[in-house]
C-alpha cells in the first residue's frame, strides 16, 4: 500500500480554517478519502499535529511515498515526494538518493547530454539492493526505519536557486534557454521536517548517501545532530570522496545553485569563495560541530563515474585513488572523527548495491565495516593496496554476488 499525503505548505502549523487531506491507496481501482478539520485534531487528548498524526498511523508495512508539497520541486517542475519504510522506531537510516549534478548548458539540457535525474520515480526504492534488501539475514539495517530522501534537482541536494542556462543550437536542436529549479535545499528540508515530527526520540540514526547524496550527508548528519540532541549518530558518505578541486575548474557551479549564499550563515563558510570551497569543508565543520559522531567515507579506488565528473570540469583523472587519500588527509588534518574505506576497482557506490555483501579489503567486508560504523564502534581505516579489481569474498564472482 502507498500512503500520498497533501499537508498544508507550511508543514505543521495547523489551521483551524483550513482542512486537510489524506489519501490512502489500498489497490489501483479503490481510494478512500479522510477528511478531518485541523481543530478537531488539535483538540485530540495526544497533542499531536493533525496531519502529522494522522500520517503516521497511515503509514504501512513497505515503502510509503510521502508528497511534501509546498515549495518542494524537482528540477524540471515535476511535483517532489519522498519514500518511508517503518521499522524500529528507535532506529533510524535517513538516505540522500544520488543521481548526477548539472551546471552548464550542455549537461543540464535534457535533449543534450544530460548528467542528472530530472524527476522522481515512483518505484524509486523498489530498484536498490545492498543495505535495502530487508528480507537478507546478512543486513546490518533490516530492521530499522528508512526514509529516503530521493534527488531529482542537479545540485547535490544543496541547492535554493532557479538557474536559466542557454543552451546552444546543434543539429536537430535549436538554440533555447534551459530552466533548473535547483532546490535540494528546500526538498531535504521537507524531507528532515517530516522525519522531525514522526520520529520524536531514535536512539540510533545513520546518515548516508550514494554518490551525490553522498556529498551532503555530513552537512545533513550536523544538522540531524542539532535536532536528536539524545541520539547516537553516525555518518557515511557512499562514492563521493574524490572530487578534489583542480586550477582547471574555473565552473561556478556553486553560485548557480545558490549553495554557498545558503552555507554563507555559518561562520565556517561565511567568507569562502567558490575556489577556495570544497566537499571537504562539509565534513570539516560538522566534524568539528559534532565530535561525538564518527564520520566516514567509502569509495572504489578507481570509480569510473567520478573520474567522468572530474573530467566535465577538466581534472586530471589519470588516478583517483590519488585524490581520494589527497582529499582524506585534508579532512584529517582537521579532526580525528573521520575514517575510510577504499576499495579495488572501479564501481560507483555500494550500499545499494549486492556487492555489499562481496565486497572486501584484506578480509575485511565492506558490509562488515559499514556494520560496525552503525553499531558506533571505532572503525580503522580500510585503503586496498592492488586496486585494480575489487576483492571479493569466498565464492563470489564479478556481476554474481
């Protein structure tokens, strides 16, 4: 069953005048329709907010799409929702989908060649593996709550900006400019908001994200952290370490998303510039903010979809286990909360994927690492030494773990 859910935009405030509506799905051919006035629910001995309560009883074994509304949008103006797995409410995984990133003509322009997901899908959970298959006695997360907050806005989730980019004239193409609603900012926010009012008191959370959800899950665990005051939290960004900076990298791709004027509020970014910005100061500063949580990354030491991205801005890719060890000691230059895994090969990301069940470095399982990182026991660092093929657990092969 699929729960949509139509709030009031300004996701919590009830209004007495104003009605609200759930609709519950039970099969295609049959919605049932409740209608409640937000004073009656205010006036229920619980407390709870209207819609908020009523969400939550409504939520049902599986995934649930949750529609936040609002300003909530995707990139070419399709509506945004999100996805909720109930488990222990006690234990919590909130997940930033990947799905590219575009900050010229030529990569935001669906009819050229584009390198982001524009909308969302309903099935998006429906497609992952790894740490999403709840069913696997090997899963170190089976049995916790999930949402997922999936990425649709080419701005690795950190964008507030409407960027108009012209794109050029080719054959069968003529010249036109190219809306992107850049609001990864304001999904995510939605996103935390819902998460704030139906799970009040998790003991345990996990902060992750894969490839370019990946990039903003430090900066998403500080601000998780500030909330669940109680928690114990852990972090780990998933096939994003290696984006290192280069002179060849003139793009203003932070401007465009109105990331660093949203950053611009914290006195860590409140004077950086484009060229002195990096992935890096996300974890820095909530490192720093947080020292009780122990962030981390993982990354294949030769991830052909980063070196593609590093390629768009004119990097020198020849390597990127040089850049990601590169990119580690900037970070551990800076705090002692910080740990990574570099696996062989050159995948994209894992903890959606079965390898993370194969995946090893000396005998040491990724899943098993990822296990103990949740489980907040200090995990050490984990780099392979021959890179050039993963390695993997007895019995399995390449493409069938």
């Amino acid at each position: 069953m699929r729960v949509t859910a139509n709030i009031p935009a300004h996701l919590g405030q009830c209004d007495a005048r104003e009605p609200w509506y759930i609709f519950i799905a039970h099969d295609p051919g049959r919605v049932m329709k409740i209608r409640q006035s937000a004073a009656m629910a205010a006036a229920s001995l619980t407390g709870l907010l209207c819609w908020a309560a009523a969400q939550a009883d409504s939520l049902t074994e599986g995934w649930n799409s949750i529609e936040p509304g609002g300003d909530t949008v995707c990139s070419d103006g399709s509506g945004y929702r999100f996805f909720v797995r109930p488990g222990d409410s006690r234990k919590l995984v909130v997940y930033f989908q990947g799905g590219g990133a575009c900050w010229f003509a030529g990569n935001c322009d669906t009819h050229l060649e584009p390198s982001y997901k524009p909308r969302v899908a309903e099935d998006e959970p429906e497609r992952y593996r790894g740490i999403f298959e709840f069913d696997n006695p090997d899963n170190p997360f089976a049995d916790y709550s999930v949402v997922m907050a999936p990425y649709c806005t080419a701005d690795v989730h950190l964008g507030d900006n409407v960027a108009t980019y012209a794109a050029p004239a080719g054959e069968d193409h003529q010249p036109h400019p190219v809306t992107i609603r850049h609001k990864g900012l304001i999904n995510a926010q939605a996103v935390l908001d819902w998460t704030y009012e139906h799970f009040s008191a998790p003991a345990e959370i996990f902060v992750t994200g894969s490839s370019a959800g990946a990039i903003p899950s430090p900066y998403y665990a500080w601000k998780i952290a500030d909330h669940y005051t109680d928690a114990r939290i852990a972090q780990l960004g998933d096939g994003a370490g290696g984006y290192r900076r280069s002179a060849a990298d003139t793009s203003d791709r932070l401007a465009r998303w109105g990331t660093l004027e949203h950053l611009a509020q914290y006195p860590e970014f409140a004077d950086m510039t484009e060229a002195e910005f990096t992935y890096e100061h996300l974890y820095i500063a909530a490192a720093k903010r947080h020292p009780q949580i122990l962030f981390a990354e993982y990354d294949a030491a030769e991830d052909a979809v980063q070196k593609r991205f590093l390629a768009m801005s004119g990097a020198d890719t020849a390597t990127l286990r040089d850049l990601l060890l590169a990119n580690h000691a900037d970070i551990r230059a800076e705090v002692d909360n910080f740990r990574a895994y570099v696996a062989g090969g050159d995948s994209h990301t894992i903890l959606a994927r079965p390898e993370f069940y194969t995946f090893q470095v000396d005998g040491r399982r990724i899943r098993d690492w990822v296990a103990d990182l949740a489980a907040f026991r200090d995990v050490s660092d984990v780099v392979c030494r021959q890179c050039a093929e993963a390695e993997l657990t007895a019995g399995a092969t390449p493409g069938n773990p």
